[in-house]
C-alpha cells in the first residue's frame, strides 16, 4: 500500500471521528437566553459566598474530619467578630453542602441531615453575635462584617426557594422550615448590629445592589425583603418597606427604559424562578406604567402568576384568551396557541407573517380598558388579553353584565 493511499485512509477516519464529534456537540441540549437569565440569578456558586467547592459532604465518612477541622479553627479565634465571621464562612460551606447533596439526587435521609448541619450553622452564628458589644456605627470591623452578611443572607435565601422546587416531596417542609428560620436569624442579626432605621434603609439598598445577577435581579431582591419583612420586629420594618419601595421604583425605570423584546423575556423570566408566587404576584401589583406595550406584558406575567398559584392550590385553571406565538416542540416550527394553557412550557417565542385583512369581520367588544360595548373590524388573529368579541350587541352587554 503506497503512502499516499494511507494518507487518504487516515484523513478519511479523521474525517468521520470529527463528523461524529461535531454531531455529538450538536445534540447537547444549548441552555436558552432566559435559562441562563434565571441562572444569574438562583445558580450560586461557592465562590459567589466566597468559599470554596466543597470535596467532602455530609454523607462521607471522613465529614467528621472536616467538622474536627472547623471546631480547632472556631476553639482558637478569640475576637468576637472574627468569631462570628468564621461561622458565617461555616454556614456558607454547609448551604452549598446541601445545595450539592440535593442536585446528586441523595435520599431525604441525607437531605435532612445536611439541612441539619446548616441550620446548626445558622443557630451559632445568632448567638455568637450576642457577644458582640459595639454596633456598625461604632466599629468599622463591624461594619463590613454587616455588609458581607447582608449581600451572602440574600445569597442564601435564593438558593433555599430553588431547592424548595428540587428536593424530593419528603423534604420539602425540612427545607421550607430551614428557609423561614433563616430569615428569622437573618433579621435579628442585622438589626442587632445595626439599629439604625435609616441607615439599616440604605445598607439594605446598598448591598443588594452590588450583589451580581441578571438584569432583572431587583425583583428576586424585592421578594427577599417582601419575606424579611413578615420577620423583624415591627421598629424595623418601615426601613424594610421604604428600601422595597425604593428598589421597586428602579426595576420600574429599568423596566421602562428595556426594548419589547426584553419586557417579553421578564415575562418568560417570572415564569422560569423559583419562590412563592403569592409573594411574586404581590410585587408585580405595585409595578405602574403608562407604556402600553409593557402594561400589556405585565397584565399577562399576572395572570400567569395567577394560574400557577390556582395549579398550586388544585383549583381549576382559567386560560387567558391571549394568541401566542411559540415553537411547536413537537415539530420545530412556529405555531398559534388560542390560550395560556395550551402553550408549550416554556414557550420559545416566534413570529408568523399574516396576510392583511385575511379573515375580517365586524363585532361587538369590550376588554380590561374599555368597559363598554363598541362595534369595530377585526382582521386576522386579533384576540390579546382581556378582549371579549361578541356577534351581537345583546351578548356583548350580557357578558359584560356578569
């Protein structure tokens, strides 16, 4: 066999080895844009509470070596704040622990176990910052420790609502009870070292803004202090209020300011998070516009939000009358949905060109703005949220009746 016929024969291998490495890669599941928005914000990672990946979790055998590990380091730190910032760094540790023994499937067994372990965490550092005798004002060590807990607490409540939706049924109340003390602890922490109304109003405002995320990260920090604010104390929760209505009126203005395609992914956005949506449905009731196109997209993330706390519930859904464009999963191709219900979850949005006046007709109307009855032509598909079409007059004001 001459050189150059094995020279064809290895760049023919070569060519079908890499062909079927390139269709490998094709057929790996490519996150969509929204997926990766949610990830900024609910995906924390260690070095987002800055620590480390954790090599051993609760369920080995060596763990006890680690905690051996952490008892000598918090038995030989004597400053009350290095202290509490040590046990801070520990329950920081012991919630990605968790994170990592809930996304590998574990038994509920080691859940609770590992939920345990955080909690123990959390429990420790409320009561060793009892002993600490100055607040924020009075110390700068003080005052950067408060900082740090503020923006890494905030962390620690997204990553608990998401594996809320991630544990198995048997360890949804461990969870659920570990979130809600936390947010206790959480309270009482800060208005210890800080008990200044004002100033706690814009360390709160502060931190969670320099904490990192996607575009629409205010709203996932208005849930956050929505939740807080059930927990402090009542001398507290005017501070909490004026920074929700603060932070609000800047993912308002964000809001305003975003192209139609991007209100349309902070729809796809709501859809997609994690947390309680009675929580969700009450911030999107406080977002005000005059844009029509967003006052459009904001009435349709509110039904939507309330459909899902209907499914919660087992009570019988309502489908919006609202046309959507999505990609049929099914065949690829863009398709009409009539309603709400019928779309694909999640909907990856299209368009489809439609011939003008293909289908016209007259008819009687009324929707959300416009409480009466009005005939005008509709051509094509016409239908949005809230607009109800009659062929008569009698039915339209039957309806409206109701």
């Amino acid at each position: 066999m001459s050189n150059l016929v094995k020279l064809f024969i290895i760049l023919i291998v070569a060519g079908v080895f890499l062909s079927a490495g390139l269709f490998s890669l094709a057929q790996e599941e490519v996150p969509s844009e929204i997926t990766e928005t949610v990830s900024l914000d609910e995906d924390i990672q260690p070095e987002d509470l800055g620590i480390s990946e954790p090599n051993i979790l609760p369920d080995s055998p060596f763990y006890f070596l680690k905690e051996w590990g952490r008892n000598i380091q918090s038995f030989f730190t004597f400053d009350p704040v290095k202290k509490v910032e040590l046990i801070e760094k520990f329950a920081n540790e012991k919630l990605i622990e968790l994170k990592k023994v809930v996304e590998q499937k574990r038994t509920g067994e080691r859940i609770e176990k590992a939920v345990e372990n955080y909690q123990n965490e959390v429990e420790e550092a409320k009561r060793l910052t009892e002993r600490i005798r100055v607040r924020a004002e009075e110390s700068e060590e003080v005052e950067k420790f408060l900082d740090k807990f503020i923006q890494h607490q905030a962390l620690h409540q997204r990553v608990l609502q998401k594996l809320e939706e991630q544990v198995p049924v048997e360890s949804f109340e461990k969870i659920k009870e570990a979130r809600e003390r936390h947010l206790e602890k959480f309270g009482e922490v800060m208005i210890k070292l800080e008990d200044r109304m004002e100033e706690l109003r814009e360390r709160l405002e502060k931190n969670l803004e320099e904490i990192k995320g996607s575009e629409f990260k205010n709203f996932k920090n208005l849930e956050v202090l929505k939740e807080l604010e059930e927990k402090v104390p009542e001398e507290a929760k005017e501070a909490i209020q004026k920074a929700e209505e603060n932070i609000l009126k800047r993912l308002q203005g964000d809001l305003e300011k975003m192209s139609p395609e991007n209100q349309e992914r902070f729809k796809e956005y709501i859809d997609k998070i994690s947390g309680e949506k009675e929580k969700q449905l009450e911030i999107m009731e406080k977002i005000k516009s005059e844009s029509p196109d967003l006052k459009e997209n904001l009435e349709k993330v509110k039904e939507r939000l309330k459909e899902k706390i209907k499914e919660k519930k087992g009570e019988p859904v309502a489908c919006a009358q609202v046309i959507t464009y999505c990609i049929d999963p099914s065949t690829g191709e863009c398709a009409v949905y009539p309603d709400a219900c019928s779309t694909p979850k999640p909907c990856q949005s299209c368009s489809i060109e439609i011939s003008p006046g293909t289908g016209c007709k007259n008819l009687w109307w009324f929707d959300n703005e416009h409480k009466y009855c009005q005939q005008k032509e509709f051509c094509g598909l016409y239908m949005y949220l809230g607009l109800r079409t009659f062929e008569t007059k009698e039915e339209c004001e039957a309806d409206l009746q109701k």
